[in-house]
C-alpha cells in the first residue's frame, strides 16, 4: 500500500521554492536508501516541466540514451540523436530547454561512477547559468558518493546549491499515519523494529501483525529485506567487512570500543576510524553518561542508531542457518520471545528523545541522556533519563517502562526515589523523577508520569 505523503513540509516548501525561482538553481537531496527521497521530489516537481532520470550501473552510452528519451518530452526530438558524450547532450539541453525547466538525476553517484567527469561538467553549467531560469536537481543516496561530489570543500559542485538537503528517516510520530487501525503498544512494536524508514512501513503494511511481517520480509530466505544492512552499506563503503563486523559485535552487546576491539583481537586504536565513518553515516551513535565530557571516549557507550538495523544484528544475522533452513515455526517462537527486549530498549531511546520535545510539570527541558556510573554508596547505578530545565535549577530523572500494571506503580517509583538518592549529581539539587510508561494501569494521583501518546504525539 503506497503511504500517504508525511512530513517533509519543510524539505517540500525549499525545494518548490527553488525551482520556481526566476534564476537558475542547483538542489542537492542525499540520504540512506528508502528514506523517501525520489517520493519527495515527485511531490516537489508536480507541475512543473521535468526531465526526470534515475541512474543506473550502466554504461554512460546507455544512459545517456535514456536520458535523452525523458527529455524528449520537454525538447522534441532530442532522442533522435546520437550524443557523443556527456558535454554535447548537456549543451544541446542547457540551449534548447524551455524556460523554468527542472533537469532531476535521481541516484546520481551511479552515473557518476560510470562516467566520472560529469560533475565537472555539470559545474560548468551551473557556473554560467543561461539568462534564462533553469533548474537542476541532484539526488542520491550514497552519502560518500553525494559528499565527494558536491559537499566536500574540493569537490566540483561545493557551494554551489541553492538548497542541500540531507532526507533523515521520519519522525517516530508519523507512525500511526502508516498504521491507522493499529493500537499505541502496536505502533511502538512497529516502530520499534521498522524504524522510521517510509519504505519498510509499506512494505509491512501489507500484513496484520508486526511479527507476521518480521517472519516475512527479513526472516524468510526469499524476504525482501533478509540482506537489506548489506545492501545499505555497501552504498556508502567500498569494503564492508570491517564495518558489518563491527556493527554484529555492537548488536551482540559490546557496547565499549576496548570491548569490540578485544573481541576483534585489534588494539582500541585502529577502530576509530571505521567507528568513525559508522558515526558519520548516521548508523552507530556514541553516548556518553549525563554531565560526562564528551571526549571521554573509555566512558563512551556505542550503540547501533537505526531500529531495524539494531533488531537485524541482534536477532536475523545470528539466525541465518535458521533462516535458510525455514525453520519458520522455531524463528516464530523466538520472536515472540525477543520483540519485547527490543521494544523496551527503543521504548526508552524515544523517552529521551521526547524530554526536549515536552512540557513535563509545568517546565522546558534540555535535551535527556542517560546516566551510569557509581552511586554515593560506590555500587553501579544507572538512570534511563535525567535532564536539566532549561532555566538549570532541576533535575529530571526518570525510568522507562514498557507496561505497568496496578501494583507497579508504587513499587517503581520507590525504585527510582532511592536510585535519586544514591545519584550524585542529584545531591543538593532539585530532582522531579518520572516514570515513562508506554503500556498498562495509568499513574496513580501524585505520581508524575509521561505515557505513550504524549510521546509520539511530541515527537512530530
């Protein structure tokens, strides 16, 4: 089921605004594979006179070619030529393109790779610009490639756009456009293994149930995303064993860089820079504790971003003999088992990520991390949530739960008054804690609480 249009106001308003300027424009859009870059561009380019082609892995001859029959819409006959090179189609279309024309090359780095000097030449274009407006917008989703070509300072294209726009995936408050007949606990479920990647919510639209879904499309030797992490990296990485080896350790829950660079027999060292690109790539992040220095790399935890591939390297990659063996009913029970250890732990990221976002007991908060180390009593402790007023004179401090029953309630906030007691960033200070529930009894009077809705509703 093709997903109504959501979000992206902002990135629309830019986009139409620069296409229908009264000079020339350059747009640049990047971002990883299925974040619904070419849907925005259909929605931008609506009415508007479009040469559209996408590249492929052909030879830059063919491509040409094809290109050539999308302009044939807007220039009559200018597929019936033979076009020597790049440099003769591009002069004839700069020439002959009817006035406020839009030239879009949707997955860019694949002509590029094919034909390597078209960047340059593109640049010539963009540099003496015709008297008359035309457009040109770039798409991509391999962000090396992207930033090669146009965001690196010595790249042919740099400063040179009107608009560069990185599509992130959507936020998690959208969900329940994709999943309309679905309950609350339903859509973190869904969220919590989907991610907010737009395509895979159409792609598992098509089924009643999250796991259902699960059992299909990733757990299932013919399913459409069983190999989705390699095809992602392989975007943006010309090797990926290093980095698919890094990313399984994270998953197995070697979350410290001594942790993963002992299991890969490696000094701590050599990991920065795959660990690095990870972190640029937007698919591993690096926390550190409440109030620590974020330079700090031995307290650093590393944690993989993005949802499904958190869930891919947790549970799919160490079951492919499973998987190839269609041991369905086996791989059924044990994601019965562990969807709700992902739930939980994606629960209490977005519970983070809604602090910011809320008005929690009358106040504005700075953004939540968490906090782990040595209490006061010197045994390990560690708060899902604490966050500074952005007045800094209290502390939030809180807990994530994925279902409170009538009976928990008094007994987690016990838990978390005497885990306050024992913070010691809390001592002297004023401290609000908070429960975040996403599912179950609501709060008792008198217990500070912030459920599901609140936060998908806030994280729009």
């Amino acid at each position: 089921m093709r997903l109504p249009f959501l979000d992206r106001d902002q990135e629309l308003s830019r986009i139409r605004k620069a296409i229908s300027a009264l000079e020339a424009s350059l747009v640049i859009l990047y971002g990883r594979r299925r974040c619904g870059k070419s849907r925005l561009l259909q929605e931008a380019l609506q009415g508007h006179r479009v040469a559209y082609y996408v590249g492929d892995e052909r030879e830059g001859n063919l491509q040409r070619r094809s290109l050539a029959k999308a302009a044939a819409a807007l220039i009559p006959g200018f597929d019936g030529v033979e076009y020597p090179d790049w440099e003769a189609l591009l002069d004839r279309w700069w020439r002959e393109a009817p006035t406020g024309a839009v030239l879009t090359l949707d997955e860019f780095p694949y002509l590029s790779m094919a034909s390597p000097e078209l960047p340059s030449l593109l640049q010539k274009k963009v540099d003496a610009p015709p008297a008359r407006p035309l457009h040109l917008i770039i798409c991509g989703s391999s962000q090396r490639m992207m930033h090669g070509i146009s965001l690196d300072s010595k790249a042919p294209l740099y400063g040179r756009a009107r608009e560069v726009l990185k599509i992130e995936p959507l936020a998690p408050g959208w969900i329940g456009k994709a999943f309309p007949a679905m309950s609350d606990p339903a859509l973190l479920e869904a969220y919590s293994v989907w991610g907010g990647i737009p395509r895979y919510w159409e792609l598992a639209n098509e089924f009643k149930t999250t796991p259902e879904a699960v059992l299909r499309l990733a757990l299932d030797p013919l399913g459409v995303l069983l190999d989705e992490p390699q095809r992602l990296l392989l975007d943006d990485l010309r090797e990926i064993t290093q980095a698919s080896s890094v990313l399984s350790l994270i998953g197995e829950g070697c979350h410290k860089i001594s942790e993963i660079a002992g299991r890969l027999g490696r000094p701590a060292t050599s990991l920065s820079r795959p660990l690095g690109r990870l972190l640029d790539l937007g698919l591993v992040e690096r926390e550190t504790p409440f109030g620590g220095d974020e330079r700090n790399t031995k307290r650093s935890r590393y944690h993989i971003a993005d949802p499904f591939l958190c869930f891919w390297y947790r549970f799919v990659n160490p079951r492919r003999v499973k998987i190839e063996s269609r041991q369905f009913s086996i791989l059924e029970g044990e994601l019965k088992e562990y969807l709700p250890t992902q739930l939980g732990e994606i629960w209490e990221q977005l519970a983070r990520r809604s602090v910011s976002r809320l008005t929690i007991a009358g106040q504005r908060w700075r953004p939540g991390s968490r906090w782990w180390g040595a209490g006061t009593n010197r045994e390990p402790l560690e708060l899902d949530i604490v966050a500074l007023s952005e007045d800094g004179s209290t502390l939030l401090a809180g807990e994530a739960k994925s279902r409170l029953g009538p009976q928990d309630w008094i007994r987690e906030r016990s838990r978390l008054t005497s885990k306050i007691e024992r913070f010691p960033l809390a001592q002297g200070r004023e401290v609000l804690p908070c429960i975040w529930y996403a599912a179950g009894e609501r709060p008792p009077r008198g217990v500070l609480a912030v459920g599901l809705r609140k936060v998908l509703t806030g994280l729009r």
